[in-house]
C-alpha cells in the first residue's frame, strides 16, 4: 500500500490511488483529487455531487454504478462527466473516499 502526503496529513491508498481507510476523508483529500485530476476549481455541483455519493454509499454500502448516478445525484450523466472528465469511478468517486466502484477501469 501506497501513501499520498498532502498539506501535512499522510493517506494511505490502494494501488489506483483511492482511500484506503475512508475515514481519513475530509478537505485535504478533496483538495488532493482535485489536483490529481487537475479541475481548476471545485465548483458547488462538484462538492454536491460528492455529498450525494458518500450518503448513497453510506446508506448502501457500495458507491452506485454509473448507470443509476442520475437518479441518485439529480445530475445528467454527460455534465458529471464535464465536471470529472476522467468519470465518475476515478475522479468523483475518489473525491469522496469511496473505493473503486465495482466494473470501473
């Protein structure tokens, strides 16, 4: 396991860079991913969106597959894709220290 430093606090993570204890999840990290994944600025649909997953994955235990996000999130498919252009799994599922959804690339 892989550990990722940024702005004084350690993350460890699993080899594709997701959280490996989700319990460390909390501004930081949000402001690591967006770096990682190089958004210039993390807009309020970005911080909803994010919400929106970790209580799905909260209540379910797993993070949603894409094909029901829009009826989880309230978000068009193609604009959350505008807002992590590398997809929902990599970028907005990591943002919010879920693992690496289940048939993500």
């Amino acid at each position: 396991m892989t550990t990722v430093e940024h702005m004084g606090k350690n993350f460890p993570v699993d080899e594709d860079g997701f959280l490996a204890d989700p319990a460390l999840w909390g501004p930081e990290w949000v402001e690591h991913v967006r770096l990682e994944e190089d958004i210039d600025e993390l807009t309020d649909d970005h911080l909803e969106l994010v919400e929106r997953l970790r209580e799905y994955s909260a209540e379910h235990g797993v993070p949603p597959r894409v094909k029901i996000l829009p009826e989880v999130t309230g978000f068009k498919l193609k604009f959350i894709y505008e807002l992590f252009p590398s997809g929902p799994g990599k970028g907005a599922c990591k943002m919010a220290g879920l693992p690496k959804p289940e048939g993500c690339v």
